[in-house]
C-alpha cells in the first residue's frame, strides 16, 4: 500500500548462512559468561518475543540489570542499539552484554580463551575466518545472527501487501487512529520505530509522576553528558508487541493497554475512551510475525 507510514518486513534477508549457524551457537552458548551460567539467550529468549518477559534481567551470580531487556528480534532494522542508543551496530552492542559486571561480567580474553579450547569452534571458525577466533569474529558472528531473526508475514504485513481481509475492521479502526492521533510520527518504518530518539514525557512530567529517579532514567544522557539528551531513548519498535511485555525502559507498565494510556498522555497529552484503547491496542496485535515460518 502506498504512502503508509509503516513497511512491511522483507520476506527473508540475504546472510551467510555459515556465519548464522556460528552466531546461533555463540548466542546459545553461556562460556561467554564469566562463571558459565549466561548465555545471551538469557535476557533474549526466541519463545518469549525475544525477551526474558521481566522488568530488569538477571545476570551472573543473580545480578539484577538497571534496564529492560529489549527484543533481539528485528534488532538489525534498529538505526543503533540500545536504549541510550550508545552503540551504533550490532556487532558493536555485543560488547555490552558480554562485559556488564551485572549482566555476563567477563571479558574477551578470557571468552577467547574458553572458545579456543573447543575444537567444534575451531573448526567453525576456521572454516569462515581466515585469522580464527578472534574478538571481531565473534561479534560478527552473533551479529549476523541476529540480524537473522526477522519476524515477516505479520497480519498488518499482510494488509500492507494488500489483503484487505488481513485484519479485521476494528484492527483498521486502530490504525487509523494510531496515524490519526500521532503515534506514527515516531513508530513508522520497518520496524515501527527503532529508527529515531525521543524525550520520554513531552507533554507531562513521566519521572516526575512514576518517581524513584535512577541513573537509568537518564537515557542517551548516560552516552552523550549533552543535558538535551536528559530522558531522550531510542524509540521502541513495535513488532511483536504484544508478546513482550513488560514495557518502556523501565519495565514499568505491565500491559500493552498500560502502556499505551501512558504514551498517550505523556507523549502526545490526549485521554483515550474506552473504545479507542481497544481499538489501538487490536491494532498493534496484528504486528505479531512469524519467525522461521512458525506464529510467535
């Protein structure tokens, strides 16, 4: 359909398949943990839309995370990674898991190490990069990985692609009123949003409101000390939604029809009815895709 918003998601994506094959192994595996017991499948588990389903994830020796977990799926459509957007690609966003005190609390060398020990990595390594194991192939590996994990033939794709029977005449009514209201000036594209920053709080005072200010809440802040950064995050995408809660950055709003009464009043100052919350949230259930031909 022309001159929407959103996009649907590419059918497949071009990958060397022997890379997705290496990263999927890494991405399962938790000897890149300091004490082997995190994997990055912990916080970004496939049968859970790419999350853990909990407000802050747990890391090595029980740590708890300052932050909300985002889903790994269509990761790669994201324009950088993390809230904060601190890292500009996937392969450079392995870094921060890997080495977090409170998430897999290690370090390359001795990740290296351990991968060097395995002569199944040796040979996987071997047989892709010239030099072996090494730090960057690693991180591409699992990078390449996970720009695998795409979610295609979602309901609205569907729709987009034209078939008007996709989605049902309330879903449509959603939508409408999800263009209509504004929530697509930042959730657009591909991946209906990840692909720009926003201040959380643009027309009230959220922090203010929810109260117990971290240095979390801080977001692109906490990457940039620019103070016009305070509280600015990449937008969340909207794929799979429905699937992932909790939500926000802080894990804060426990369902989807939480979260948008709350984004709609500090994001764009509005009252929703009851009906129009329905409506808006059937529409964001048909952004649930598809992942190696099988319905999350």
């Amino acid at each position: 359909m022309k001159d929407e918003p959103i996009l649907p998601i590419p059918l497949s994506v071009d990958l060397d398949a022997g890379k997705v094959a290496l990263g999927e192994m890494l991405f399962n595996d938790p000897r890149l943990s300091r004490d082997d017991t995190v994997a990055c499948v912990a916080c970004h588990d496939l049968a859970k839309g790419g999350t853990d389903q909990t407000a802050r994830s747990i890391g090595i020796g029980g740590a708890v995370g300052d932050i909300n977990a985002p889903t790994v799926f269509n990761a790669g459509f994201n324009f950088v990674q993390f809230w904060d957007g601190r890292a500009a690609t996937l392969e450079d966003q392995v870094d921060g898991p890997v080495q977090n005190p409170k998430e897999m609390g290690s370090d390359w060398p001795d990740v290296l190490a351990k991968l060097r020990q395995d002569p199944d990595y040796v040979a996987a390594f071997e047989r892709i990069y010239q030099d072996g194991i090494q730090h960057g192939n690693v991180k591409d590996a699992i990078a390449t990985f996970e720009r695998s994990l795409i979610t295609p033939n979602a309901r609205f794709d569907k729709f987009l692609r034209g078939d008007a029977e996709a989605i049902t005449d309330e879903e449509k009514a959603g939508y409408e009123l999800f263009k209509s209201f504004g929530c697509a000036a930042c959730h657009n594209g591909v991946n209906v949003g990840g692909n720009m920053f926003q201040r959380i709080g643009v027309t009230g005072d959220y922090f203010a409101d929810r109260g117990h200010l971290t240095e979390a809440d801080y977001g692109r802040f906490n990457a940039t000390a620019r103070e016009r950064d305070r509280y600015v995050y990449k937008v969340p995408a909207l794929r799979n939604v429905a699937i992932t809660a909790p939500y926000f950055h802080d894990g804060s709003a426990k369902t989807l029809e939480a979260a948008v009464v709350i984004m709609v009043k500090y994001q764009l100052g509005r009252f929703l009815s009851k009906e129009e919350l329905r409506r808006i949230v059937a529409f964001l259930t048909t952004l649930t895709g598809e992942y190696g031909g099988a319905p999350l």
